[in-house]
C-alpha cells in the first residue's frame, strides 16, 4: 500500500509535526519511488570516520595502512589501529516555496510536495541522531536555520516552512534571480565541512543563472555531499490528453488544443532539455540528482538507512 501524502494547496504545521510518525518502507522501496537520478551515487557516509577507538592484535584481512608501528615493535607483534565510524552528520535541507512551486494539477502542488519531503528529511535525520537545519525560501525572503540536534530546533523549522508555503498567492510576481543568489551565498556560508545538503525545488527560476547554480554545487560539494531534488508536476512533462483547453495565470487567458502532434512532441522536449540542463550541471559538480513528481508517494530522502 502507498504511503499516504499530504495533499491541496497548503500544508500546516501540524501536518508537518505529524510527519516525525509516519512508519517508512524498507530502503529498498524508497528507492524505488525516488524517481531518476544522475550523478555519483552517495555512500552512507563519505570517507572512513576520524574518531580513533582502540588498538588490538592485527587480524588477517585488517587495513596493513591502520597498523600502528609503535605499538608492534613494543609488543613485537603485529597490531592496528581501530576507528569508529563517524555517525553524527550536520544535515541542511534547502527548501523552495517561491513563486514557481505554487503549481500542481494532481492530487497537491509542488510547494506542499517540497514541504512533505523536507518535512521528512528533517525527521529522519533527527532520529538519526544528526544536527538538523535548514533553509526555506520564500517569495519575499529566506529563513536561516542552523543545525542543532533537538526537536524545537526541527519544529521552528517546519514553522517557517509552513509560514512561507501559506503566503503563497495565485498572481504573485516571481522572485528575480539576484534573490536566489542570495540564498545560495548564506548556504556556502553556512555549510563549511562533512554536511549532508539537500535541496529540494523545481529549479526554474534559476536554471537560466546556470553558472552561479553550477558554482553554488561545486563549491558546496568539495567538502560535503549534496543531492539536488527536482520537484515537478506531470503536467509540466507531457500535456493532457487530447482537446481544447483553456489557462489563466490569473491575468492572460489561452486556449489550445492538445491533440497537436507538434504542439505535444515540443512541449514534452522543452521539458526533457531543462531536465538535462540540470542533470548536466549535477554531473559536473558530482551532486547526486533525483527528480519527483507531485503525484508520488514519498518515504525518505536519499542517502538514510
């Protein structure tokens, strides 16, 4: 059975708290439901971790590297080093709720779904016994949330997430590109080393700005590990089935008729070169990509146990 999903217009904050219990499938479903990826895959955890534990007796197949040399020739057998691996990691969930995500024509728009997946995120990475904190941009603005290991830190968050996704309006102007620059530069001011960065958004405002995108991941990447998460809508990819229709931003109105064979090979090819665009972009700056559909079910963010 599907996990059940949040779902309308607007998410609430008890919605959100509500989250921190909702049972989770086995890794391997999670999988199988995140959609596309590109780019290197993540490890658990990146690297051997640094916390020395002890030294014992040196057994076959042990790291010759780990063999601690002082130690041998004072007991004049062979003994290694053992390190306990590193489990507490900083993570930062980036969330999108401007403009461009107060969109969807199945089942919730893309704001409410970006709001479930960090909503999620946040949670899992609590019970993983993580530091958690964050990012939400809004329209009018972003708020900052530095990474602390407790549960009113991730509910402050999930407050100012709920806050954000609630003031979105049909007809509100689109932020200008300088706005997410911004954003992008309190990220890499936040984010110094060995964090786990997620950033979950449709990515249109921005992909035009492709290099200071570009940038942005490789310099956060170099030191941590990063999953780009593309939020879109099913129709964004394909039209609906053949007939006339009729749309409105609110202002403009335009009809068209969706059988056109022409017309729905374009539209379906100006979706495909903007999902390469970005899959491109991750590629280059080894930021592993997925991409999720709003009339998905969603159970965890990659990278978690």
């Amino acid at each position: 059975m599907d996990e059940p999903i949040l779902q309308g217009a607007y998410v609430e904050l008890g919605d959100l708290l509500g989250l921190r219990y909702r049972r989770l499938p086995a890794p391997a479903q999670s999988a199988r439901v995140m959609g596309s990826q590109a780019g290197n895959r993540l490890s658990k955890l990146r690297g051997r971790g640094i916390d020395f534990s002890e030294v014992r007796a040196y057994q076959p197949g042990d790291d010759v590297r780990t063999i601690d040399w002082r130690v041998t020739a004072r007991k004049n057998k062979p003994h290694t080093k053992v390190f306990r691996e590193e489990r507490e990691r900083r993570t930062l969930i980036v969330v999108d709720q401007s403009q461009s995500m107060f969109f969807g024509s199945q089942i919730r728009l893309k704001s409410v779904a970006a709001a479930e997946l960090a909503g999620l995120g946040a949670w899992q990475a609590l019970n993983h016994n993580d530091r958690v904190g964050g990012m939400v941009i809004g329209n009018d603005g972003y708020a900052v949330h530095k990474p602390y290991r407790s549960v009113k830190s991730v509910a402050r968050f999930l407050n100012d997430l709920a806050s954000m996704n609630q003031g979105l309006r049909r007809g509100s102007p689109h932020p200008d590109g300088a706005h997410f620059t911004g954003a992008l530069s309190q990220v890499l001011r936040l984010a110094h080393s060995n964090y786990r960065i997620y950033f979950v958004s449709d990515f249109q405002p921005y992909l035009p700005a492709h290099d200071h995108w570009r940038d942005a991941f490789r310099n956060l990447s170099r030191h941590n590990e990063v999953v780009a998460i593309r939020i879109y809508d099913p129709l964004e990819q394909d039209l609906p089935p053949a007939d006339s229709y009729t749309v409105t931003d609110g202002n403009a109105r335009l009809q068209f008729h969706a059988g056109n064979p022409g017309l729905r090979s374009r539209y379906h090819e100006r979706f495909e070169s903007s999902e390469s665009r970005l899959q491109e972009i991750c590629r280059q700056t080894l930021v592993e990509y997925r991409a999720i559909a709003t009339n998905q079910p969603l159970t965890r963010l990659p990278g978690w146990n």
